[in-house]
C-alpha cells in the first residue's frame, strides 16, 4: 500500500521513497539473471580505441557501480558506466573473465 505526502507524492511502503524513485522495484527486476555475463570488445564510435564491455549483469545499479570500481582499480584502468553496461578502457577481455569467475558469475567472451 503506497502512503501519500505533500512533498514528494506517493511513497513506496517498503523502501519509503517516492513511487516513480522506488528502490525495491528497480532491485527486484535487476536481479533476475538473463544468461551468462557477455563481454566484448568494442571500438565503433571511439575513435578506433578498444574498450571492454560487460553487459548482462544481474546487479542493481549500486552494485554495478561497486563491481565497476573494483574492476578497474584490479585492472589499472579508466572506465565508466554505460546504462546497464560496465566499459573498461582497453581490451581486457581474458583479465575480466578471469575476475569475474573468481568472483562466482558465469561469464563468457563474445564477438571475435
């Protein structure tokens, strides 16, 4: 049952934040796994520099942004988030598989 405030409309009864800023939704819905973690190596669009990019993670966007941080202080390079994508500077591919199965998540190398 959603409660209403003066301030910020209807909130969210679990998480206590206004409906359309609801964290439990966004939690619940991020967490179902659709496959393997994908990651590829991009350049279109970067001028010809190589990035790597991990899609498919079964995280929430604050968790995204934890693993993204570790991600790129293990490998020593830039990086950011991309919508629901982790983009690492370079071509890191076999290092990030390898983290990322030392951590538990079933991930897998795409493209050529």
């Amino acid at each position: 049952m959603a409660v209403y405030s003066t301030d910020m409309g209807r909130l969210c009864s679990t998480c206590n934040q206004a409906v359309n800023a609801c964290i439990c939704k966004a939690t619940a819905q991020s967490v179902i796994p659709s496959g393997p973690i994908r990651i590829r190596r991009e350049s279109k669009g970067r001028g010809g520099k190589p990035v790597t990019l991990i899609s498919g993670l079964p995280l929430a966007s604050e968790a995204k942004a934890v693993l993204a941080k570790t991600l790129r202080k293990q490998l020593g390079v830039g990086g950011s988030l991309d919508g629901d994508d982790i983009l690492l500077q370079g071509d890191h591919r076999p290092s990030v598989l390898k983290l990322l199965q030392k951590a538990g998540y079933e991930a897998k190398i795409s493209g050529g």
